[in-house]
C-alpha cells in the first residue's frame, strides 16, 4: 500500500510537471536568433527550418524592441525546459505510461492523423477546408507566421455548399479513428468526440442568419453548424503539403485575418475576442511581408460590401485598443488595405 502510493505520488508529481513544461515550450517559439545590420540600424530575426535546404527567417524588431528582447530572453530558458521534458517523460515511461499518454499533451499527431485520412479520401478536393485555431497553428509551422500560444481542443473543418463531390463516408471516416458522433438536439447539428478531441464541421451563414435552418449534407452525412462570413474563408482556400502527413487545404492567409477581424467584435467573451485579435494580428506580420499575400488581401478587401470594411475598420480599432503594440499589425495592414 505504502509502495502504490508513493507510485501514484510520483505519477501524479511527473505528470504536472511535465504539463507545466509543454505550457512553458508553448510560449517559446523554435528555432535560432540572428541579428541584421540594415541602413545603420540593428534588426533581429527568428530563424526557422522550413523544410530540406530551405529556411526561413521571421521578423522580431528592432534590437531594443521589447518583443525581440522577451523572445531573445526566452531562447535562454528553451534548451534547459526541453531537458526537463525529456526527463519527465522518461519517468513516467519508468512508472508504467503507455507512449500515447506520455505523449497525450502533444496533440499535432491527432491532428496528423485527421489530415492524412482526408487526403487519401480526397476530401480536400472537393470543398473541405481546416479553419480555426489549428488552421493558425498550421500557419505556425509551415508559414512562419508569428508564434503566439493557442491551446484548443476543437478541430473545425468548414464545408463549401452546395457540395458537387462524390459521396463520401465522413462519419465512417471518423469512426474508424476513434471518434464517435454526438448528437446536438437543440440545433440539428452533429460534431464527433475523440479522446480529448472535438471534430466540428461548420458552413457559411447566409439570409438573415435563422439558425433553425441546418441544412443536412447527405453526401457527406454531416449535419454542419452555421457561421457567419464563412464563404470568405471558402472561397480563397489555399492547399499546403505538411510533412509526413500529406496535403490540407486552409484559407488563404489574407482571408483568415480579415475574417478574425470580422467575427472578432461579435464574441461575447473577451478571451475568445482577444484570442481572434491576436490570431489576426499575427498573420496580418506574414501577408504585410509577402507581395503576393498582401496584393491578395488587397484584392479580397476590394470586392467586399462596404458594410463589412465598416465592421472591419471597427475591429482593427478594437485590436489596437486591447492588445495596444501587439494589436498595432492588425490594425495597420487594414490602413494599408484600405488605403488610408
């Protein structure tokens, strides 16, 4: 009795820990800093593998900007607290854990999986397209786009009506993962539970937003949730090959900003407000670097109705606002979209 307890002592001690540690790594982005002479000045840089040969290298600021200075003191502590990670998982390796729970707080593999299985399906082909925060996280890792910590347990994937593909086993799909349907009574939906994980497909909102009208997609057996200014994501998809996982379609950069400034000042909760502001201030640094990314932007800025620039103006306002300097790259790649 007295052994099992010290046991569980330890599992309980190792299992925080090694929590504490993936919470601590989520706020330090990888890779190396290099620092740039450019017209006098001194600029640092967050350098990147980008995938072969190939690198890329990220702007922090100005060599006294208090973002470079933060991510400068972070990379000191990075190599000490993946040590420490490595450690507890071996501990807890020793006192038993199966390799999925040593790895559970890694969530990337579950999305893996998911990308894989669609790809194969070709799902992506005909109108799926993976938005929300772990489209950004995607961003993250393949895009360069400014490191920012966002933990979600939902992966929502967004369906462009009316769907024109073949037939498609969605659920059987999930179901062979591990995930099981779940049933909304209230609105009609269906969204699919895994361990730890929530799959939700989600469709534009279009009228006057009734959301008693769920139309079902009986090709696909999906009963998706309504959202509102989800064809902007829809209609600008843009398709990246992930390593060792296969293709995705996400929306195209410039679309993901305007829409988090879209539905931004709708959220009631500020945490989830704040969240779209900084998701959308992050990307707006990566389409503001990138002439192809921002003519796009430009051009998805140019035929929306006058209404949305209104909102939108409103929100970039908002961004600055709240988050003050972090908020400032939302708020000034709208100036430049809007010509101000």
């Amino acid at each position: 009795m007295v052994l099992q307890d010290i046991l569980r002592e330890n599992a309980e001690y190792y299992l925080q820990r090694k929590k504490e540690l993936v919470g601590a790594l989520l706020l330090i982005p990888a890779g190396s800093l290099c620092r740039r002479k450019i017209r006098g000045g001194q600029y640092w840089y967050l350098r990147q593998y980008a995938g072969g040969n190939r690198r890329r290298d990220i702007y922090l600021g100005r060599s006294n900007d208090s973002l470079a200075e933060a991510v400068r003191e972070a990379q000191k502590r990075r190599p000490k607290l993946l040590q420490d990670l490595v450690k507890a998982k071996r501990a807890l390796r020793m006192l038993g854990f199966k390799e999925v729970q040593v790895n559970r707080e890694n969530l990337d593999p579950v999305l893996k999986e998911l990308i894989t299985a669609f790809d194969l399906e070709g799902l992506w082909e005909v109108g799926l397209e993976l938005v929300g925060s772990w489209c950004f996280k995607v961003y993250q890792n393949y895009l360069g786009v400014e490191f920012y910590p966002f933990r979600t347990q939902d992966i929502d994937l967004a369906v462009k009506l009316p769907y024109r593909g073949e037939k498609k086993d969605i659920a059987g799909i999930l179901q062979s993962l591990g995930y099981q349907p779940r049933f909304n009574a209230a609105d009609g939906t269906i969204s699919y539970v895994g361990e730890g994980i929530t799959v939700e497909f989600i469709r534009n909102r279009q009228g006057s937003g009734n959301r008693s009208q769920h139309p079902q997609v009986p090709e696909l057996g999906l009963a998706p949730v309504p959202v509102p200014y989800l064809n902007l994501l829809l209609d600008n998809p843009y398709t990246l090959k992930l390593h060792k996982a296969g293709k995705v379609v996400v929306p195209h950069p410039a679309a993901f900003f305007l829409h988090k400034l879209l539905i931004a000042p709708a959220r009631k909760d500020p945490a989830k407000r704040e969240k779209d502001l900084r998701q959308a201030a992050a990307v707006a640094k990566t389409v503001a670097l990138d002439e192809a990314m921002l003519e796009k932007a430009r051009d998805i800025a140019d035929g929306m109705p006058k209404a949305w620039k209104k909102k939108l103006r409103k929100a970039a306002d908002q961004a600055r606002m709240e988050l003050g300097q972090a908020g400032e790259p939302a708020a000034g790649l709208w100036r430049v979209l809007e010509g101000a």
